[in-house]
C-alpha cells in the first residue's frame, strides 16, 4: 500500500511543476527576446499575446441551470458561478486534461442529483491571459475579458473533493 500511495504524490507533484512552469502573461512580457532589426520597423501584431484560459470551478449544482457542454456561456453567467465557486482555478488551455486527471467524476446525471452536491465546470474563455494565476474570485471577475463570454466545455459531478489540492479554495 505505501507504495501506490507515494506513486499518486510523486504525480501530484508533477502536476504541481507542470503548472507551476507554466509562464504567467506578465513574466512573458518581462523576458527578454532577441531583437529582429528587419522587424523593428513593422508594426507589432497584439494577437500574438492573447490566450485562451480554461476556467475550472466547482459549484453547487444548483448554481449551473441549464448551462450546457459546448455552448456559449455569458459574462453573467461566469460571474454567477465564480460567486458560488467553492474552488476555483484559472489554467492556459493546454492544461486541462492534467487537472481533469487527478479529478474523480461520476456518471450521474446533473438534472437528477442533490442541489447542494457539488459539480465540476470547465469554461474556455477566449483573450482571458489576465485571468490567469488569479487567487481571489473579485480579481477573476474584474479581469474577464471585455467581450464577456465563454465556452462551456465540460461539466461533470465529482465523486469526491480529492485531486483539488493546487485549486484555490474559497
């Protein structure tokens, strides 16, 4: 047995460094690039620096209404649940599938569990780079990107609150 428990914290671990590594929007901007002098001249494409962020929270069940995977979620929405959030994350895109691995999910059905029980959701929201690394939910509000909405792209109960352990808890 101390075997498989220490194989699960050494791969907590490595999540930890995973996401610990990944480079926030501001040092990104601090570090130094080599200079292209045939470019100075050319103007700079901003796009290049927009992100898409994955927006991980868990809420009560009672908090989701009708929202559903794959579809549009606005501004307000957002906010709601990152109101109700009891743990919340903010990640780049990429990252997801290493979060969602440590997470245990049920096969049950949202529209027929308890409204206290608590569910996982997942929001993909476009140019949101200053929502990440955020550890207090009114910044991650203010920083939720002008065009004001997301993609809902996953929802699912948990089992259990195990695998939360780098989310920030409210």
């Amino acid at each position: 047995m101390p075997g498989i428990f220490e194989n699960i914290g050494r791969q907590l671990d490595n999540i930890g460094r995973l996401i610990d590594n990944v480079v926030s929007p501001k040092e990104q901007k601090t570090q130094q690039k080599p200079v292209d002098r045939a470019r100075i001249s050319q103007p700079v494409d901003n796009s290049l620096q927009k992100l898409t962020v994955a927006l991980h929270l868990v809420v009560p069940v009672f908090v989701v209404n009708n929202t559903k995977e794959n579809h549009l979620i606005t501004a307000s929405d957002i906010e709601k649940l990152i109101d109700n959030a009891r743990y919340f994350l903010c990640t780049k895109s990429a990252v997801p599938d290493l979060i969602e691995d440590f997470l245990k999910f049920t096969d049950e059905n949202i529209s027929t569990i308890h409204e206290r029980s608590e569910i996982y959701i997942r929001i993909n929201i476009p140019d949101g780079q200053e929502m990440l690394d955020k550890k207090v939910p009114y910044i991650l509000k203010r920083n939720l990107p002008s065009h004001g909405q997301g993609v809902v792209r996953k929802i699912a109960c948990l089992e259990d609150l195990s695998g939360l352990e780098k989310f920030n808890r409210i």
